[in-house]
C-alpha cells in the first residue's frame, strides 16, 4: 500500500517550522528517511503515526485518510517511538502476552502463537523469560519491534533505532528490520548513512522540514559518477582547498594528512584522482545545496 503525504506543514508554538510543505510518496518496502538531528524526521513520523496534528496537509495509506480516521490507521501501524520509556520488570515473553491483550488478542492459545513468532522474529526467543528491563540497548530495540508486530502492522515506522547501538547489536538490528520488511511499508529514520545503504531501497533526504533529495540509493550515487575528486593533502592546507574547492567531506590519515573529497563537473586540478561516488557524498552534496548562500 501507498503512503501518500501532500503539502504538511507544521510550525511549533515557539516558532519552528519543523515540517515545511512536504510532499512525498512511499511504496511498500525499506524505505529510509535520512537526516541531521533537527531536520524534522521525528516530527514527521510523530504525525504520520497520529500522535501530533499538522497544521496543514494531506496524508493517505491505501484509502484511509490518515489525519481524519486516526483510528483505521493506528489499526495498520506499528510505530517504535526514539524512546521507549522505562519498561516493567517483566519478562518479555509476559510483557508481550500483555500487549496482546491490549491490542484485542483475547484468545490464550493465538496470543501464545503470535508471541511465539514475534520473539523468533527478533531472535529473543531464547531469552524470552529475563526482564526486559534488564535488556541490552539492542535487545530492547528488538523487543521494540516484537511488540510493534503483533497487530500484524501494514505501515511500520521506526524513528532512529540504531542511535547508541554497538556494531554488532546494529547489524543484528537491520537484520530483524530486513526480514520485517519484505512485504509492507517501513518508515526508517535516521542520521546514519550507512544505515540506508545496507538497509534501503527507497531514501530521501530530510532537513529544514523539507525533502532535500528522493531515490533509490542507487539512484543517487550514480548520478554523481565522475564528480568525486580525492585528493591527499597536508593538514595545514585543509583552509585553503576548502576555500578552492566544494569540499564534501575529509579523513584523517595516520601520518596526519587528510584525504578529501571534493564535488566538481570537471577535474578540478591535476592532483585529484577520480573516486567512485558513495552514498555520504549524495547526503553531504545535498545538505550543502541546502545552505543559504551568503551575498557580500
Ligand atoms: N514539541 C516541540 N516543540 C517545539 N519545537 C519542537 C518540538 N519538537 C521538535 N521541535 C523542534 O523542531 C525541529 C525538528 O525536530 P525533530 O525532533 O522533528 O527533528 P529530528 O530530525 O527528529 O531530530 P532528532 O534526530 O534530533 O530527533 C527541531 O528544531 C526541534 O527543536
């Protein structure tokens, strides 16, 4: 089912405009909303969830409309909020039967079936019976997604779940996301590139309350082929090529020079070295084209 959002606009009591006119549509699968901290993804997702009104706009998920009949959509969704909240001492194979019942699964041997999937799901089947209070940064975002999924959800809208995971609950994370995924509509914010690479198929790229870039990733790092330029130079030079040259992004090497990446149509001198475009220059071409330009 398509997600269909039409001129949102939502301007907070303190004068921020957090959601800017922002139309967009969103087919079924990963689709990735990236973003700096601020851009408006939480808002987004807090309105496409029903949980805060826009000020204007349209939003539709197949043919419900999302904003007048909260409650048709709520019956689709299954939304994993930034945070959670403090979480009962309670296993989580009880915790979940909990919810089950909240969410109107009064039969015991269903509840029991479905609790039972969800936990295989999110690879906690095994630690089913330890209190989820006691749980991992990563295993409470599983067991985010364990709870999200006993309604059997059509829309899914996750807002930044892998902020403060290590490496590998991260990557056991997108995996149980991956697997959800493959047949109804995921909503993914975050501010980690990577993240949409290894995840996505569908991106846009959020900041200011607006849609700065919508593609495949693909898509996007394709378009920039022979627009990347490395080049090494010396650590006290760095002010200077960034006066020179539109300067994306740049590492550290150990013997202290840098490595930078500069966007330009043409080879902008001799000393740079064509580099194959990858998703960070998409997202930092785009927040960059998104700055105010100064007049003197
Ligand atoms: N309830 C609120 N009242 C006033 N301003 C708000 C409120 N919620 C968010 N904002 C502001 O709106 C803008 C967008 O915030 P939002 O949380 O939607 O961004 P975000 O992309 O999710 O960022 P983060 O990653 O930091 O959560 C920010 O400037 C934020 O300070």
């Amino acid at each position: 089912m398509k997600l269909v959002i039409k001129n949102l606009t939502k301007t907070y009591k303190n004068g921020v405009k957090a959601i800017d006119d922002l139309s967009i549509e969103i087919g079924t699968g990963m689709f990735g909303l990236l973003g700096p901290n601020g851009a408006g993804k939480s808002s987004l997702m807090r309105t496409i969830a029903t949980l805060q009104s826009p000020d204007s706009g349209i939003i539709t998920f197949g043919d419900i409309d999302v904003l007048e009949d909260n409650m048709s959509l709520r019956k689709v969704l299954g939304y994993l909020p930034q945070s959670f909240g403090v979480y009962p001492k309670m296993s989580a194979e009880e915790l979940l039967d909990y919810f089950a019942t909240l969410k109107g699964i009064s039969n015991k041997v269903e509840r029991k079936a479905i609790v039972k999937e969800v936990l295989e799901i999110t690879n906690l089947y095994e630690v089913r019976h330890k209190n989820v209070a006691g749980y991992s940064g990563g295993m409470k975002q599983r067991f985010g997604i364990a709870q999200l999924l006993l309604n059997n959800p059509k829309l899914i809208i996750v807002d930044e779940p892998t902020a403060g995971l290590d490496p590998a609950e991260r990557q056991r994370f997108l995996n149980v996301l991956r697997e959800v995924g493959s047949n109804c509509t995921v909503i993914f914010s975050t501010h980690i590139v990577e993240d949409v690479k290894e995840l996505c198929n569908e991106m846009a790229i959020l900041n200011g309350g607006k849609i700065l870039k919508h593609a495949t990733p693909q898509q996007a790092t394709k378009e920039l082929e022979n627009t990347i330029w490395t080049k090494i130079i010396e650590k006290d030079d760095l002010e200077e090529n960034m006066k020179l040259y539109n300067v994306l992004s740049r590492n550290f090497n150990p013997n202290n020079t840098l490595n930078i990446r500069v966007h330009a149509v043409v080879r902008p001198s001799d000393d740079f070295v064509v580099s194959a475009p990858q998703l960070d220059d998409v997202y930092f071409i785009a927040l960059k084209q998104d700055e105010p330009v100064l007049t003197s």
